[in-house]
C-alpha cells in the first residue's frame, strides 16, 4: 500500500510548492504567478487538490488584466501591459475575451468556471463563483445609468442564487447595494442624493428598467437568510420609497425589525416606517 501511495503524496507535496511559490509571487508578478500555477496544474491534471492551484491561477490572470487600470499614468507601462494581454490571449485563446470598443484581452475567468463544472462540490465552488462576479465588464452602456447597474448587479445575483449560504455572501449584497447607489446616487454626499429624479424618465435614465432590477434584486434577496436579506432590503427599501413603491418598502423595512431584533440599524428603520405608515 505505501508504494502506490507515494506517488498520489509527491503530486500533493508538489501543489503544495506551487502554491506556495505562486502565492509569494501573485502581488508583484502575476502572470509568473498563473504561469508557475497552470504548469503545476498540468503535471497533477489527475489529482483534485488541484482546484486550490486553479483558484490561484485564475485570480492571478485576473489580477494581472485588471492591473492595467493602475498603470494608466505610464504610457509605456501600459504599452507593455497590453503587449503582453495580447500575447496570453494568442498563447491561451480560451482565457481570454476582447472588449469593446476598447478592444483590449480581458481575462474571461476560464479557470473559475473549470473549478465550476469538475468540482461543484468543493468548499472552494463558491470561492469561484465569487471571482466571476469581478471580472471586467467587456461591453459599452454608451451612458446608460441602468446598463451599468445590470453590468454590475447581474453577476452578484448569479451568484447570490447559486450559492446564498456562502461566507461570501454578505459581500455580495455589499456591491449589489453598491451598484445602485454608486450609480443612481451622487457620490460624497453626508445623505444619499439621486442623481436624477428616480420615477421620471431622463437622457441616459429610464426607472422602467431599474424597476425590472429591482424586482429582480428583491426576488434574490428574499431567498437568503434573514441577517443577511436585511442588509439587502435595507438598501432595495430605500429605493423602492424613492421611486414611489411606499408599500413595498414597508413591507421590506417591516420585515427587517420582525425577523432581525439585533439589526445595527434599527431606530433609523424605525423612524422610517413610523414615516411611510
């Protein structure tokens, strides 16, 4: 038995070297990060420790695409930046998709979805399925306020739906508050302000669209656990009272007092159904 077990314990105690060494390099170097990853990945393509090795490759390819926003101040850095997107996206076709109008590799999150569909069943699937939610957006809303809202909210609801007892969830209803706030609201301000008038249609706003996100939103939030459902109706309360749904934000803001006693911030919540009652 030892002997036909030492090889399964060589290909384990080389993951493990990959990741060790991969992690050490995937803040300053992360395409030598995913490089030194996937070549570990392909000599232990049989053993499913190699999930946590696909994990750290994807987030380093991630990494090192999403990176070229921070070298925008050095033309020649991001120069060099692109030569090299273009050349992982002609050596890793799969990996990557281009932007548009843009027209620059963005990595497609390849990896995550292969941890996805071979191991559904890993404590590290929702791990994946989180990354997916922060790849780079590859489209254009030609200054949409509603596009950019879906752009950000649609990949926070997918996961939301598949995983909604996850550790990361809470995180998730963070951005998916985020993405309607951060985008319908002018942002530095002591109190939230609309950029623009929530129930009236306006040059780059339509609210039928963002009622149909919210609907949305409101559906996904209702399916999670309570703390953290109320930290989303918090939030798609607020909303749905800014655009002129007082019964439906009662019903949210009612729900959180019943079924959250500990909730941080209930003597605001409160004030605001003594004021839509």
């Amino acid at each position: 038995m030892a002997a036909t077990q030492r090889p399964a314990e060589s290909q384990r105690s080389e993951i493990e070297r990959a990741l060790e060494e991969a992690g050490r390099l995937v803040d300053s170097d992360p395409l030598a990060a995913a490089r030194l990853a996937e070549a570990a990945i392909e000599t232990n393509r049989h053993d499913p420790q190699r999930v946590r090795l696909q994990l750290l490759a994807g987030r380093a390819r991630l990494e090192h695409e999403q990176a070229l926003d921070d070298l925008s101040h050095s033309p020649e850095a991001f120069a060099q930046r692109r030569r090299e997107l273009d050349e992982e996206a002609r050596a890793h076709r799969s990996q990557y998709r281009r932007s548009q109008p843009a027209g620059i590799w963005l990595y497609n999150g390849y990896h995550f979805r292969e941890i996805l569909r071979g191991f559904p069943e890993s404590d590290l699937a929702d791990d994946a399925a989180y990354e997916l939610t922060r790849l780079t957006f590859a489209g254009e809303c030609e200054g949409s306020i509603p596009c950019h809202v879906k752009a950000e909210l649609e990949p926070l609801l997918g996961f939301l739906e598949r995983f909604p007892q996850s550790e990361l969830a809470p995180q998730a209803i963070i951005r998916a508050n985020e993405a309607f706030t951060n985008n319908l609201y002018l942002r530095g301000r002591a109190q939230p302000v609309p950029i623009v008038d929530l129930r009236a249609k306006a040059a780059g706003y339509d609210p039928r669209e963002v009622e149909r996100l919210l609907a949305r939103y409101t559906a996904v939030a209702s399916s999670l656990p309570p703390p953290t459902r109320a930290h989303a109706f918090e939030t798609i309360a607020d909303l749905w009272e800014r655009m002129g749904d007082r019964e439906k934000a009662l019903e949210l803001y009612t729900f959180i007092v019943r079924n959250v006693p500990d909730y941080p911030n209930l003597d605001e919540i409160g004030r605001r159904i003594r004021r839509l009652s």
